[in-house]
C-alpha cells in the first residue's frame, strides 16, 4: 500500500510544527503534488493561516449580508472525528475543502476542542483513520500532512492511528534529548496498546528536522555546538533518530503574516532551503518503502 500520511509531531510548542506543515504543503502543491493537509491541532493555527491566504471563513464566523468578500466552508475536522462509514449521502466535501486542483484542507474548527472530553472513545479516536481508509485518500493524494497539537491527547492519537509516518521539527535548546526520548516512550506506548493497528500498517520515524535556525552566516556558535551535542548524544543514537541535514531556516516574514508562504515569496534562499527540505522527505519516504519492500 502506498504510504504517504504524515505526522507532524513534537510534544513541545512554537517548535515550527504548523509552520513546516503549511510550507512543505504549499510548496509540494505549488509543484503540481496533489497534497491534503489536515488541521489536527484544536488551536486551528494552520487553518487560520490557509484561509486567509486562500480568503475563507468558517460557516459559524460568516455573516449573513449578501456582498461577502470571502468564501465560506463547511467543511471541518469535527465532522471526520464523527465520521462513522460511508453511507448513503456522505460526500467527501462535508470534510475536505478544494482550495485549488492541487490543495486540499480538512480544517480545524472550534468545535474540535470539545472533542477530548467528550469522546475517549475508540471510536473517534480511528475516525480520522476510517475516514482515510473508506475514501482512498492515500491513492487520491501524493501527499497527506497532519498538524498535531503539542500536547498528547485524542487529537495525537487520532493522527497517529492514521499515519504511516511522522516527522518531528525541534528548536535545539537542553531540553531537546529528553523531548525526543519522551517522544519515542509515548510513540512505544501507543504502538504497543494499539498493537494490532500497528502490525498491519507500521508508523516510521521520517526524523528530526531543526526548525526556525539562522542562516549558516549569521548562526551563533552556541547553537552550533547545541545541535552537535543532540545530535551526538548517546541517548539518542541508542535510539536510532534520524536528523535531516538540511535545517529549517528562520525567515522573518513568517512570524509577521500568517498568509505569508515560501513557495509564492522572492526570497531564493528560503525557497532553496524548503527545497532541499523537501528533497530529503522523499528521500526517506523513498527509503522506508524500499525497506519494507525488500521485507515483504
Ligand atoms: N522558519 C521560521 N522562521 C521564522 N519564524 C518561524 C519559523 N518557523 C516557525 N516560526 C515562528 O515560530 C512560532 C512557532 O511556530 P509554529 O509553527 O506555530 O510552532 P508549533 O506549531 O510547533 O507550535 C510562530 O510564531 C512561527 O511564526
Ligand atoms: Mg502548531
């Protein structure tokens, strides 16, 4: 089976996870690679983003005067955390909204928050994957990229049930090898009470990506020498993490505007940053599906 879902994960905040999701998104789309990206994360950061960029509102936000400038969805990811089976009537658009022929969203919306308390049941926690499985999404979509929220609850369940991978952008600080080794704990865990899920369909570590790091000019020793210690540290070398080689970049329009996206900016160098980010995604997508090939 093709294996293109993909997590984005970190237990930690403000790391770049929404942030790399909406660039390695925009940018594959903007290349002609049918992407879906999915707003797992209850705050709804990567929506707002999208939607302004793409000029929509939520159904619950639109008023009711007949000259709107934007566009209104219906669409959310509260719908798929309900989704059952296909039955009669069930369209793909109730969840997905067609941004354009390239890229999709299944939104967050508010009411996605209260999911947490009041389910907890395993019924909404495979709903995201169930969804995935009755519509063929991986055979729709070169590529499928779920935003997580920092905390591990139904809503990392729920993605991680659904995913073939996951991919973790971390800021180098002290605090970076006990967050990957808690990572792989939780990631075990889950692995081990969803067992059966997990040995028909595996969940790969695509790796580490640091995020949000200077330009290679203007970069500090101090954090030089930080990413050589994570990456040097026996802990997680007994682990077997994967760091990519290319870093994240900072580029100071990000935090600025949140419809502000790589793929349509002039900035070259950060364009040829998320290129070379991209690149090596595909590589190690590339390389699990080789593996597994071989062990099949
Ligand atoms: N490459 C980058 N360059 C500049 N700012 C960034 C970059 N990546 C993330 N940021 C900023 O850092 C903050 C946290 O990023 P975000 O993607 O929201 O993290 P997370 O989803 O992990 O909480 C945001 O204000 C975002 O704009
Ligand atoms: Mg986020």
């Amino acid at each position: 089976m093709k294996r293109n879902i993909i997590a984005m994960l970190n237990m930690k905040g403000g790391v770049g996870k929404t942030t790399l999701c909406k660039e390695v998104a925009y940018y594959l789309s903007k290349n002609e690679k049918k992407v879906l990206v999915v707003d797992v994360d209850p705050q709804g950061n990567l929506t707002q983003s999208i939607f302004e960029k793409f000029n929509y509102k939520h159904h619950y936000e639109s008023e009711t005067e007949k000259n709107k400038d934007y566009e209104v969805c219906t669409a959310t990811i509260s719908q798929v955390f309900e989704y059952k089976s296909i039955v009669e009537g069930v369209k793909k658009e109730n969840f997905i909204l067609e941004l354009n022929e390239y890229f999709s969203i299944i939104p967050g919306d508010l009411n996605a928050v209260f999911f947490e308390r009041s389910s907890g049941s395993s019924e909404s926690e495979n709903a995201l994957k169930n969804f995935i499985e009755d519509f063929e999404i991986r055979d729709e979509y070169d590529y499928v990229l779920l935003d997580c929220p920092p905390t591990f609850s139904f809503y990392t369940t729920a993605a991680l049930l659904a995913s073939d991978f996951y991919i973790s952008p971390i800021h180098p600080d002290s605090y970076s090898i006990l967050g990957i080794d808690l990572l792989y704990q939780v990631v075990d865990r889950l692995k081990a009470v969803y067992r059966d899920r997990f040995k028909s369909l595996p969940l790969d570590h695509l790796g580490v990506v640091f995020s949000n790091i200077p330009r290679e000019g203007s970069i500090q020793q101090g954090m030089k020498d930080m990413m050589l210690d994570i990456k040097d540290s026996e802990v997680l070398k007994s682990l077997d993490v994967h760091f990519f080689g290319e870093p994240f970049r900072v580029n100071s329009s990000i935090p600025k505007k949140i419809d502000y996206f790589i793929a349509d900016s002039s900035s070259d160098y950060s364009y040829a940053n998320l290129r070379k980010v991209v690149k090596e995604l595909d590589f190690r997508i590339d390389f699990f599906t080789k593996k597994q090939e071989q062990e099949v």
